[in-house]
C-alpha cells in the first residue's frame, strides 16, 4: 500500500479503480481544502521549475492554472475578479515582458550628509 495523503483531482479515484486498485478518499473541510490547496499549489510549482522540456512545462502551468481557479472560489472571488485584478496591477507597476532585472537601488540621500 503506498499513502499518499495529498489533494488530487476529481476524477483520480474513478482511474484508480478502473486500474482495479482501491483508494481511501476523504472529503475535506473548507479550511483542510484551502491548506492542501496551498500545498498543491507548491507542489505544482515545483513540478513546473524541474521540468526539462516546453511540452513539460507547458503542462505543469495548466495544473499550476487548475489549483488558481480552485483558490479563486475558495477566497470568494471569480476567475474574471481575478482577472480584473491582475489587469489592474499590470496598468499601474506593468507586467514582465520587458525582462528587467532590478540590480539594486541607490539613495542618493544617504550620500548627502
């Protein structure tokens, strides 16, 4: 028997049958959901920075994708709040096509005593 204890998918359990295994599930309380949601989110983030090839990571972002829409809802907020959002940030501090790296920032102040 392995243990996982972790979040998976909706339809996890149904392919785990059908492979003729049988899984132990437990449905989650809206605070466990939100922590292991956290976790998943991690987890997926990692999977995404060790991915060797575009295909890889390509995939890696839609689940990384997944667990935001699930965040979304449990923070009480739509994927198009969320988009509202992310748009309004990118207006006012812009977004990060220019591929600028702050070096660092030098108070000229401090120099002036």
């Amino acid at each position: 028997m392995k243990v996982y204890n972790k979040l998976v998918r909706d339809y996890i359990p149904d392919i785990i049958k059908k492979d003729g295994k049988l899984p132990t599930t437990k449905i989650l309380s809206e605070e466990e959901y939100k922590v292991e949601l956290q976790k998943k989110a991690q987890e997926e983030l990692n999977e995404y920075l060790q991915a060797a090839t575009n295909k890889e990571s390509i995939e890696e972002l839609a689940d990384i994708m997944e667990v935001v829409h699930a965040l979304c809802t449990v923070h009480g907020y739509s994927l198009e709040e969320l988009e509202k959002i992310r748009q309004h940030k990118a207006a006012e501090r812009g977004g990060f096509k220019g591929k600028i790296l702050l070096v660092e920032v030098t108070d000229p102040s401090y120099y002036s005593c």
